[in-house]
C-alpha cells in the first residue's frame, strides 16, 4: 500500500507541477494579454465580472496550482525526511506499543528515490541498537520495524533466551573480538501480560545503546523454527555482507531474523526516532469509550508516551 501511495503521491506533484509551470509562464501571461486587449477595445464598458473572467484560470487550472506546493511539499518530506508509520502490534514492546505512531528519519540512510527505492545520496548505515523500520525480506509490500542486532560480518548467537554478539573484525583492529554476552539487568516482572503469561522486563546493555526487552520465562525456546543458515548452529547467525540482523524487543512474541534471516541494506527505509502520537484501545470501568464500539477504536490518548525513542 505505501509503495501505491508513493506512485500516486509522485504523479499527482508531477501532473500539477507541469500545470504550474504551464501556468506562471505561458497561461497566466496569456490571460493577462487578452486582459489588456479586452480593456484596449472596450474601454470603461468592460464590467468587473468581465475582466474577472478572462483574467482567471479555469477550475481544473486554478485547483492543480493551488495544490501542487502542498503536495510537493508533503512528497519531499515524506520521501527524504520524515514518514510517520502506526505500530500495529506488540513484537517491540516494551519500547513500542500497539497504537504508538512513529515518525521516521529517511534521511540517516541515504536518500532513495520514493518509487523504485533506488539510493542516490550516502549519508550513512543503520548502527547496532537503532530501531528500524525495512521493507520486510519475505514481502517487501510490508513495513516492519525491529532492533539492529547484528550488522555485516557480526556473528550473533541467541541462546537459551540469552544474547551473544562477536562483532566483525575490522582492519583496524589488533585482535578481534571475541564472544561478548549482552548482559541483561533485570528491572520488573508483571508489568506486561502475553497470553496469560506474566512477562519479565530486562535492561538489555548492548555494546552502544542500552534499552529494555521483554522475556517470557514460562515459554521455551522456538529454536526448531530458527532460520536455518548454512555452516552454523540454529541458534547462530553470521551477517552476510550489505545486510543486517534484527530482533524484536518482545523476544518471544516476535517474527523476526531469527525465523526468516536478514535484511539487506537496500530494504532498510529509516530510523524511527520518535513518538508522535499514542492511542491506547483497552476497554474498562476508566474507559470513556462503551464496551460496544469497535476494538480498533481508541479509549485512550496516551500523552506519557509522546516524545523520543530508546
């Protein structure tokens, strides 16, 4: 859907931005001669209404012009700077929530072109811990948004819901790394609740950016369902070249790399950066909204949660 609004979003700026042009440089002026003319020959006698009426562009003209810096104005801003996407669920809980709206940064990436995505300016590549939303690997028509846990050449294991990350040798260094486990702090336990299951709220202090993850402690893990990755262990994955790893912060309530691999740099569509609006949907004695409207409509404006992203 977002790649049609895109084509769409390009043709209607470039349809009224042709009738723009047309308009202050060959249309308008015509108008005006005729203006002149029509004033030349009739003097005094030609009314107010008149002059209005060959003076003005048509409706179809008049409409294009007005909304064509509008429009260009949003395809610039939605394809180079800022798009805003909704969180439709809770794989990235607790640091995102069902019914947050985001916005996000197209720009740290590098620019690409709004329809065929094609890069065009470098400005720079997703680092580890940055939340990111890509064009998911399966079927690039959906939008997801996980953690970067692994970038090219890092080899990360995730066992026994416990997270490992060698970082990629560079030429710079002496000795490479070796294994280092994420270490995770624990904070809370009841505070979120899947399927029944009260969940665990860790601090997860990740080489360059500390945040929270959620970890169900009553569930095993789904190791049999990993992404199978020749030459390692289910629970090993060795970042190829120009792609990257992801992880839900909701470990085990997320379709993430560790199901279906990794995500090449050409799928990557921004940085979210932070939370523009937040509704919440829960029904309840405190709720302003009766048990009878639709699920999907908000009880709730969540104010506490508008501001910046871990």
């Amino acid at each position: 859907m977002a790649v049609y609004f895109s084509l769409f979003l390009v043709l209607a700026t470039v349809v009224t931005g042709v009738v723009w042009v047309a308009d202050k440089f060959y249309l308008a002026p015509q108008r005006r001669l005729k203006l002149a003319d029509a004033i030349a020959e009739r003097g005094e006698a030609l009314s107010e209404e008149a002059k209005a009426k060959i003076s003005e562009p048509n409706a179809l003209t008049d409409t294009a012009v007005q909304v064509f810096p509008v429009i260009a104005f949003v395809l610039i801003l939605r394809s180079f700077l800022y798009e805003p996407f909704q969180i439709p669920s809770g794989s990235m809980m607790p640091t995102l929530l069902d019914g947050d709206f985001i916005l996000v940064n197209k720009f740290n990436y590098g620019l690409k072109d709004p329809v065929a995505r094609n890069k065009f300016w470098e400005n720079g590549l997703p680092e580890r811990g940055d939340i990111v939303v890509f064009k998911y690997p399966i079927d690039p028509r959906i939008d997801y948004i996980k953690r970067v846990i692994g970038l090219p050449g890092d080899r990360v294991i995730y066992r026994n819901k416990s997270l490992y990350i060698k970082p990629a040798c560079q030429p710079t260094d002496d000795v490479c790394p070796e294994f280092e486990q994420v270490v995770q702090d624990f904070e809370a336990k009841g505070e979120y609740i899947d399927s029944g299951f009260e969940l665990t709220r860790y601090t997860s202090n990740m080489p360059n950016k500390t945040h929270e993850i959620l970890v169900n402690d009553n569930t095993l893990p789904r190791t049999a369902h990993y992404f199978n990755q020749a030459g390692t262990q289910r629970d090993e994955f060795v970042v190829p070249a120009g792609q990257y790893f992801v992880m839900g912060d909701n470990r085990d309530n997320s379709l993430d790399g560790r199901f279906w691999g990794f995500v090449p740099e050409a799928n990557m569509v921004g940085e979210a950066v932070a939370i523009w609006m937040s509704f919440g949907f829960e029904r309840g004695e405190d709720s302003w909204v009766p048990e009878w409207m639709p699920s999907w409509f908000p009880s709730s404006v969540r104010f506490s949660r508008i501001g910046g992203i871990e």
